[in-house]
DNA sequence: CCCCGCCGTTTGTCCGGACAACCGAACTTC
DNA sequence: GAAGTTCGGTTGTCCGGACAAACGGCGGGG
C-alpha cells in the first residue's frame, strides 16, 4: 500500500480568477486537467470531496461539481458514490474527434502536404446530391485532392460541398485541412455520418497512390452537418492501407 | 413562413412521477428524446423556453436544464442562448458505442451467428501481453470465433482476455456478444483503443471467410479498459471488405 | 471464523433565486 | 432609406442549502 495514491490532491493548489470572463467551472477544470496531464494527479488518486474542494477555492459545490463533471466527460474522472473522485488509470488521449487528415499527420509529425487536382464546380451527380439533400443537377463545388506524408502519397481525397457556401481557395487549400478553413469561414461543424470499408484499388487510383492495381486501400465516405442541419460538406477517400491506419478512442456511455 | 416550425412544443405534453426512483431529470430527457424520435417535436421546432416548461412540469430550473443539456450532448437538441432551445435538423442515429459485431448485425435485421473455433487458455505472446499490460507469458483465454450472417461469413474474430477475469461459457459466447456477456458480469467498461486498417487476406484467411487469397479485407485491433484503467480485452478482427463496412455517427465537441 | 447489519463518507438529485451575456427585432436617428 | 440604439426574451453562470442513495469499513452476532 501507499498511501500516496489515496492522498490525491488535497495539497495541490488550484485557484480561480473572478474578474476574468472565463467561467469559473472551466478555469477549474482546465487546471484540473493540466494537473492530470503533467501527472501531478496521479492516475488512480483521489481527487477529495467536493464540499472541501469548494470551501478550499471559495466556489459552490455546483460549479465545482459542473469541472469535474465536464472531466467525466473526457473520460479523464470516474466518480464513485460512498468513494469518490479518482483520476482514470489508463492513458486516454483523444476520444476520436472530427479532424481531418491533415491536423492528424501534423499531429503524428508527418509533414503533410496537399496537392490540389481540381477545384471546380458542377453539376450534383445523383450519389452527392442525395448526401447533401440536394436536387440533382444542383451546382455543388468538388474539390480533388492529394494528400502526401514525407513526399509520399497517403491518400486520395475527393469532397463536394453545396456551391456558394464560403470560397475556397487553391493555395489555402495546399497549406492546411479543409475542416479548419469551414471553421475559420464560421460553419460550426456539428456532427459527421462516416462509413468505413476497404477494397482492391483501380489500376487508376492505383497509379495516383503508388500502388499496384488491387493493392488493398481503406476507403471513408463521410457527410458533416452544421448545427442547423444543413449538409455542409460530403467526402469520398482512398487511403493507403499499406501506410495508414484511423486509430481513435472512443469512451463508453455510461 | 410556417408558425408551427417556431410554436414548438408549447402544447406537447410532459409530465413526470414523482414517486418513481428514476430522476426526474432523466425521465424527462427520456420523454423529450421519445418525441423527437416519434416526430412529434419537428426538426428546427424551439422547445420554448426553460423556465415556462419548468413551471408546467412542477419542476425547478436547473432540473430541466439537466434534461436539456443530456440530450444537447447527444447531438439532438442545439441551445442558442439569446433565441432558444431547437431540435437539431439532421437525423442523429448512434454516436458511435462501443457495441460489439453482433448487436450491430442484430440491429440491422441480420440473423447473426457465431461458430467458436477455440475457446482455450494460453500463455501470452509479447504482442497480447504488451496490449494487455501483462508479463509476457503470463496465462490468457484465448477466443477465436467465426461471425456469421444469414448463413455466410462476415468476420473472424480474436480476442485475448486476461483469464481468471470471468468464466466465458462457448455456448453463451455462441447466442450473443463478448461485450454483453462482460457487462453482465459486472464489469464496466470505461474506453476503448481503436485502430482500423486494411490488408489483403492470407489464403487461410480466404478459406475461413469464403473469399480468395490477396482480397481486400478490413482489420480491427481494439484494447478496452475498464474503469480502474485494466485492460480487460484485446481483439484482432478480421472482416470481408466486401460484405461489411464500419458505420457510425460522431459528433464534434463544441 | 464468517456473515450480517449499522454508520460515516461521498456523490447524486433537486430546489429557488440572482445576475450576466447574448440574440433578434423594433425603434430611433441621421 | 440606412445605420445605430434600445429593449425584451432566452440561455449561461453561480450561489447556498437540503435530502437521498450507494459504498466501504466497523463491530456484533451466529
């Protein structure tokens, strides 16, 4: 036993600023996340009863319950009733988000880069127009890309989104993910309907990845909404299996 | 302009037993999230506002807000401080669980089926004994099953568990899912380490699944923990590109 | 020695209220 | 007519308190 482990934090030092904009519930539970993260709350520490937690800080229980409870969420915090608040055990990282290939090569320290093979607009195909809730024959923008990692091809990105949405410009488009431009054009992205499967590639496809014709490749389709509803975004992609794998964690609902 | 998409559900009717030992919280999230599924509360209709409904309910604020903000972080309903509470437009399924094969095929009208190939104990090799956080060596049930649907091959399945966890019965793990039969013997699982790729299969993979040496097939390795943060299972799958795809919806953190 | 119930601790739920921040629309002003 | 301003309505944040439910350890009884 050591007794170290139930110590928890009790004499870590956390504070809060009243005049600052920031709500108080999340000062609180970004230092408690910090702490988690530098390790300075052990994994499996208690985090002591709310009650002394609030006193302590000068807060309410409900705000301080409202940083721990946004923690749970993340899945960094289990709380057990009779026991307490204790910081997971496992290593939990990032609980599958929706980030584009880019943000996750830069990430992992590849050096993405992006080749844009068009960029025009068209005529909605019957497939694309019912993935955005658009008639046929609408005119939608499509966007085909390559995304390389080191000077090699990872994958083959082809996306259509509803025409006048926001412009997209080529250059831009070389030098970061599509998702951080719709956001940075105020879409606020909501949620995303994904499907995932694997196939032989074409000799075509294959030529473009650097693959031999049915040479197997990860394929995604993926349509992201905004918080309206609207469809905003529907993508086709090839990855290379060989060189790339979608790794995510995922937590349970309680 | 419609008045009905902006009347909401003023005249919908909510009600809530006190007596029960369901919170009341819940029980209301439950009967909002009925309505929407059921279309009575339309996509884009506003909810109207939280202090009236909470009157009508006998309840308090921050109890209705509760409610509210369970089904906001399921991706149904989207608050806009200064406008209101509205039912998000696109249609929400499943945010990606952690479920396993078996009840995704039993959710989409498959007849599932499972044929266990082995069903032994083993010491672990340095693959599974690194994914587990065990000794090399040390004693782990191995599980190795065949996942059918109407009849026809969909998937083969790997799985290591650290043994003396539970007992695993072939003849349960024949009528339902490793997850199912997990939480039914108290353990709660808490997140999951997830990665998916593709390869073409061996020619004894071709045999068991029914299709020929080098097809593309999709691969699955996923650790789950617990919520102590002990690994409580490994899996290696394999599934038939050309029958099955991974499906789910995700939502983006705002 | 083992099982069972009691009891303190801690989280879960719920209340009622207060003020701030923000949005949209009506209004005023130029 | 267009632009800026005010104002009502709604959600966001925060407080202090109260009781219930679950867990774990303790002691008593078999």
């Amino acid at each position: 036993m050591q007794g170290e482990d139930s110590s928890g934090a009790a004499e870590l030092q956390f504070s809060v600023d009243r005049s600052s904009p920031v709500p108080l519930y999340f000062q609180l539970s970004q230092q408690l996340e910090a702490a988690i993260e530098q390790g300075r709350l052990a994994p499996g520490s208690l985090l002591g009863n709310e009650i002394d937690l609030a006193g302590r800080l000068g807060l309410s229980r409900p705000t301080v319950r409202q940083a721990i409870q946004s923690l749970v969420d993340k899945g960094l915090l289990v709380r057990r009733r009779g026991v307490g608040t204790q910081v997971v055990h496992s290593q939990v990282k990032r609980p599958l988000e929706l980030s584009s290939l880019y943000d996750d090569l830069e990430a992992a320290g590849q050096r993405p880069a992006t080749r844009v093979l068009r960029n025009t607009t068209e005529p909605a195909t019957a497939e694309v127009a019912a993935a955005l809730g658009l008639a046929e024959g609408t005119d939608v923008v499509l966007i085909e890309r390559l995304r390389l990692a080191h000077g090699e091809p990872m994958a083959h990105l082809c996306n259509w989104l509803p025409a006048g949405l926001f412009t997209l410009d080529s250059a831009e488009l070389e030098g970061t993910g599509l998702y951080r431009l719709m956001r940075a054009a105020g879409i606020t992205l909501h949620s995303a309907r994904q499907a995932v499967g694997a196939r032989a590639a074409t000799a075509e496809e294959g030529e473009e990845l650097g693959e031999p014709e049915g040479a197997p490749v990860l394929t995604m389709e993926r349509t992201t909404f905004d918080d309206t509803g609207r469809a905003v975004e529907f993508g086709s992609h090839i990855y290379r299996a060989s060189r790339y794998a979608f790794e995510f964690q995922l937590l349970v609902r309680p």
